[in-house]
C-alpha cells in the first residue's frame, strides 16, 4: 500500500463545510520547456494577497492541491510532462496550515481528518509518476517545508526569509509528514535540532543556507535567477546529468546504533529544560523514533493519531491563544494614547552605570541611534560602565552582529558625565539605582533640576510605587514606570506603569520608545508589583510558606509542576536572587498582608546565598544541606495535592483582584505579561486559561477568566 492509498475512502466533505471564510490558496499551472525537451509543469502556490499574508492552507487550498497534482498525475501518464514542481508566490512558498482553520475544528474526528487530508494532498507529490520538484523561493514554515518533504528534490533560494517546523512550540506537531520524512532525509540528530530544538529556543529558525548544509534542499541558488536555476537544475536531475547526494541522510549504522541513542539524549533533555508537563515536544519525540523503520504509510498513520489528539486537546487552544497574544495584542497594546501625542526622543539620560544601567544603554544606543550619557557618584564608576558598554559593542562588532562602523558610530554616541547639567538636553531619563524609594525620589529631585519640563523620567523600579516616586517634583506628571526584566537585551517585555499622574504625552512617548526599543509593553497601572512581580510573589510565598510549616523544598516543586512553569520556584528565587525575592515578599505583605507571606527563613538564605548544590555546569544536584537546616523546625509540612491547590486558588483570587482593581484591563494583558516577561509556557496559554480549566477560577470567584474557557474540544 503506497502512502496514501489509506486515505481513499476518507469523506473530507465536512472539512471543506468549516472553512466558507477561508482565505484559499491557489494551484497555479503553467507549463515550462526544459532545455534537454520535454516540459516541466510548474505549480505556483498564491492566495491572491501580499507579503503580509503568507499563503496558507486550510481545507479548500488542500483539496485543490489534491485535485491538481491528480490532473498532473493524468498528464504525466499521458507522456505529457516529464517532471512537476511547486513553488510560491513572490518571497513565499507556504507558511503551513491556516491556524485559524485548525483552532476551528470541532471535534478529534475532524481534527484526524485535518492530519488526513494533508498527507493525501501532500503525499501525492512522490506518487505522480514522474520526478517532483519544490522549489523554496521564500518563507517555508511548517506545512510549507513539507510540502516540499513530501517531493523527491528541493532547491532553496539563499535569499528566503527563514525555514522552521515550529509546530512543537505551538503545542502541535510536524503532522503532514514532517515527522516520519524529515529524519529519513537529514538523520535523527539534525531532525532533532529541527523539529524539537528550534521551536524550544524561542522558534528559532533555520536560514537557508543552513536549510541546505542540513540536507533539507539539495541545491541553493541566488535569488536574482533562482527559477531560471532551479529549472535547469531539475533538467539536469531529469536527464541524469544531474546526481543528488545526500550526505546526511542515515545509513544503516545510524539506524542500528546512533538512532536510539540520539532519542534517549534528546528525551534526558527535555525532562531536564522543560519537565514533562508539555505533551507536543514527546509526542514528536516518539514520532522521530518511530521513524527508524517501517513504511512511510505507517508513519503518516502515526502522525494523524498524534496530530488528532492534540489538535484536540488543551496544549493546543491554549498555545494559539497564547500566540494570538504575542501576534497581535502585543503590537496593539490596550490603552496606548494616540501615537501622534508621543514626544521625540533625540538624547538619552541614564542615571546610574552599573549593570543595569550599562545595560539600558547599550540597549537605547542600538535602537535609537541618539546621544546616550550615563552618570554616576563619582567618575570611577563612570568609567567602569563606559568600557562595559563598549566592550559590548566591541563584542557585538567581533561577533558579526554589527558592523565595524556601526560599532564606531555607537561608541561615538555613548558618553558619561558624574555632572547632571549634562542632562540639560536629553528628552528622555531612566534611572537604574538601587531599590529604595528614598534613593530614587533623591536622583529624580535632582535630575529635574537640570531637565526641560517636558523630558520624561522613567523609572525602572519593579515594585515601588511610581507614584511615591515622583513625590515632590515640580512636574510628576512626566514620571512613568518602564519595568524592564533581566537580561535586558533579551527579554522582550516592558511594564510601563501609567501612574495617577502621568500624563497622555509621557504615556505615549513611553509607549512610542518602547516599540522603538523592540520591546512589547504592557500598560499597568501604579499597583504593588504591576503585574509579573505581583503573581510571581504569590507563586513564590505560597512555596516558601509551605517550605517554613515544614514542607521540604523537594515537594513543594513537585506539587507545582503542572503549572508547566520553565524552573521550580526555588530555581527561580534563586535566579532573581535570594535578596530580591526576599524583598519583593515583604513588599507585597506590607501592602497586603492577609494575602502574602514574608519569610524569615527566606531573609536566613538570602544570607547562606543558595537553597540548591550545583555541579560545575550549574545543574542542580539537590537541596544544600545547610538551607535545609535552616529551614527546618516546621511541624505542619502540607501535601502536594494542598499546596497546588493553595498556589492555584491563590493564582486566581489574586488575578480577579487585579482585574477588579483596573491593574490591567483584561485577563489576556495578565497572560501575556507572564508569557513575554516570566517565561510563562505557551502551552498553558500564560496562567488564566489553566486556572479555568482546573476549576481554579470557579473556586476562587464562582466564575472563569474566559467564556467559553480556553480548553480542548475532546
């Protein structure tokens, strides 16, 4: 039985009724002749829109496929064409499966038949008779690479955007024979980077060049003649001038030996990065393991049960729902005044020169391209975060990230002073001193003495009220909250506290430096902890709470696994810091003591520096024996299942709070806040969908955060 000869009897019909609003992409054919004779039918794959609406397919798209490659098929057996091959739209080949078809499916059948009919469209491709052909002239993202997977050649265009299967990080899986092709054509390692790797690191994506030195295409061609090239180089294929190696692609050893190996490293992998919560990055494990033998019908039959249950389950609609967010609410931020009442911004201040503040100033001077000027108490300190932020440049330049006279260029625009009448013309200040609000009042009061009425003070304080902050200044009304979060160059969110007093125009600027920054901004309002810190200080007190009645650390980290969170709640405190944890519980039970815990104990580690023994990589090897000692003396250690229970309820009264408070003005500014700023899973679609679907919400508050919840349909 040939791949898809199991899907001859399968009635897509009521697929094709789901999907009337569908934005389909079309099976263009034109004939082209080919230098030795004999005529290539070219496919071109367009769904009529521009670049910003990648091609896409959704059931309509996939049948016309299937029907073309049928009428193909009928030609070629008719000695009319030699050869086929697919390629895309202008800068495009596919970006996959229309998502918001797939976030329709009503039911697993229909979500099997979605899997189904990919595989009968695509798998045609090897089944035509005569030799096929894609070729990448542009973005491939998942069912875009396999379509081209499911043909006998690939060329690539060197210019093409990116190529990916990101479909683990959106709680699915290469389902139209990613899976079960990708491996038998690169091998299991590089199948591993590419399916399950990639999408973890944040979906990274491959370049084409590596897509190439990966096996993925066989030739790569130069964007100015790349179809010209491509053409004669499947003519070459054709008349056998042509011989296509494959140097990855697995041999008998691997598939004896190294196969089974690179599976269990891999599986070793994820349990330590991610834990076991997240179903799509396993069930794409078990799949490339499957991989090393059998048919290919049997692996395609394998995809569409995975691909079935996923589509169908939790992790799914929580992940789109999540990517949703980072799509879209994220560059609309709720609440953003008018982009017109936005100030320019043509010099930076920044008070401070330590870390922080080196690092705020590398970050401003690659995005704004303006005069940046750092100060500090004396010129010491001065001069050690100058040569901090140009060994950073310099770093940058040596690594290729930019080049030499970039490099020039910023160092030219960083400047320090330990005068603040050199702030006289900057538009923008951001002070990164230490967290006490007597320390930030004293910068602020004596920045304003030098700065025009209109320059903005930002604060980047994580907790403090920005509006005790701006205390006593003659102009508090340009006083905002821009809460970055640690490593400043690599986490993309910002909490800019719209205080009672910050005015439109410094919102806006705010907001405008912000996006120019690169970063998404989240608008909150002055409350304890905005919004990360907020839920984080309640995920953590509740740990450590249940750590002082005489919990050991080990179970509390066991009971909040199904939260799917990156790291337990002892790593993370230890990543922030003993200290800051520490600080950031007594700040939250100072203002509300009924609900958050402080913790002498937590104050006694901040002290001993670790709760955890660490190898020489830094991996945990368990609890140091004198954190537990400190700890110790609790006489009433809770169970897992009362802790989770604590955590969730707690979550969810608190998140209501918030909402009720006006902090943000929507669940989905809570969840994308935890997404972007606490590395909050995808899969989980941040905290509110999971609070929902655990009852958690219903518990706390008699209601849920989303009507319907966000939850699989079964």
């Amino acid at each position: 039985m040939s791949a898809i000869d199991q899907y001859a009897g399968v009635d897509f019909s009521d697929l094709e009724a789901l999907s009337d609003d569908e934005v389909v992409t079309h099976s263009f054919v034109r004939d082209v002749s080919l230098p030795s004779g004999g005529v290539l039918a070219l496919v071109t794959l367009d769904n009529g829109r521009d670049h910003t609406r990648p091609s896409t397919f959704g059931p309509k798209g996939l049948l016309e496929f299937s029907a073309t490659m049928d009428a193909l098929k009928e030609r070629a057996g008719r000695g009319e064409i030699a050869a086929v091959a697919v390629t895309g739209k202008p800068f495009i080949l596919a970006a996959g499966a229309d998502l918001s078809k797939v976030e329709q499916i009503p039911s697993r059948a229909h979500a099997k038949k979605m899997a189904q009919l990919g595989h009968l469209a695509l798998g045609k491709q090897a089944e035509l008779g005569v030799p096929s052909f894609v070729f990448i002239n542009g973005l491939a993202l998942g069912g875009g690479v396999e379509i081209g997977l499911n043909a006998d050649y690939r060329t690539i265009d060197a210019s093409a955007a990116a190529l990916a299967l990101p479909e683990v990080f959106l709680g699915i899986i290469p389902g139209w024979g990613g899976a079960t092709l990708l491996p038998r054509l690169i091998g299991i390692e590089n199948a591993l980077k590419v399916v399950i790797e990639n999408p973890l690191k944040q979906n990274r994506t491959l370049k084409a060049r590596e897509a190439f030195e990966l096996g993925i295409a066989d030739a790569l061609f130069e964007p100015a003649s790349f179809l010209e090239d491509s053409i004669r180089w499947a003519d070459g294929v054709i008349s056998g001038r042509i011989a296509v190696k494959r140097p990855h692609a697995p041999g008998k050893l691997e598939k004896l030996a190294k196969w089974d190996i690179a599976i269990g490293i891999a599986r070793k992998t994820l349990e330590s990065r991610i834990g076991t919560v997240a179903k799509a990055p396993y069930a794409a494990l078990e799949l490339l393991a499957a991989a090393k033998s059998g048919t290919v019908a049997d692996g395609f039959a394998r995809e569409d049960e995975a691909l079935a249950d996923l589509i169908a389950g939790d992790q799914f609609r929580a992940s789109i729902y999540a990517f949703n967010l980072v799509q879209k609410r994220a560059k609309r931020p709720v609440g953003a005044p008018a982009k017109e009442l936005a100030r320019r911004v043509t010099k930076v201040g920044v008070i401070g020169a330590g870390l922080m503040a080196s690092q705020f100033a590398l970050l401003f001077v690659r995005r704004l391209q303006v005069p940046v000027v750092i100060t500090d108490l004396d010129q010491g300190r001065v001069d050690k975060g100058l040569r901090s932020i140009r060994d950073e440049i310099d770093s940058l330049r040596d690594k290729g990230r930019i080049s030499a006279d970039e490099a020039n260029r910023l160092r030219a625009l960083v400047t320090g002073t330990t005068d603040l009448a050199d702030f006289a013309d900057a538009d923008w200040v951001i002070e990164a001193v230490f967290e006490e609000l007597s320390v930030k009042q004293q910068v602020f009061a004596a920045a304003e003495q030098h700065i025009s009425p209109e320059a903005v003070l930002a604060t980047n304080t994580s907790s403090l009220s920005v509006d005790r902050i701006a205390e006593g200044l003659q102009h508090p009304e340009r006083v905002v909250g821009f809460h970055f979060f640690n490593p400043v160059a690599v986490m993309p969110l910002l909490e800019v506290v719209n205080a009672a007093k910050t005015d439109e125009a410094t919102l806006a600027t705010a907001m405008a430096t912000a996006a120019k920054l690169k970063k998404s901004a989240v608008i909150t309002a002055d409350a304890p902890g905005f919004v990360v810190n907020r839920i984080l200080a309640k995920l953590l007190g509740e740990a450590m709470h249940a750590v002082d009645t005489g919990t050991p650390f080990e179970t509390v980290d066991r009971a909040i696994e199904p939260l799917g969170l990156p790291m337990t709640a002892f790593e993370l405190l230890e990543l922030v810091g003993l200290k800051v944890g520490a600080h950031v519980l007594d700040t939250h039970h100072a203002a509300f003591p009924e609900r958050f815990f402080e913790s002498a104990n937590l104050h006694r580690l901040a002290e001993h520096g670790r709760i955890f023994e660490r190898d020489a990589k830094g991996k945990v090897k368990g609890v140091d024996k004198q954190a537990a000692s400190i700890v110790a003396g609790g006489t009433t250690p809770m169970s897992e299942q009362q802790i989770l229970r604590r955590v969730e309820d707690g979550l969810a009264d608190e998140i209501k709070r918030m909402l009720d408070d006006g902090v943000v003005t929507a669940p989905e500014d809570i969840d994308l806040a935890l997404v972007l700023g606490a590395g909050w899973p995808f899969q989980m679609g941040g905290a509110t969908p999971y609070l929902d679907r655990v009852g958690a919400s219903e518990r706390a508050f008699g209601g849920t955060f989303h009507e319907p919840p966000i939850r699989g349909v079964g």
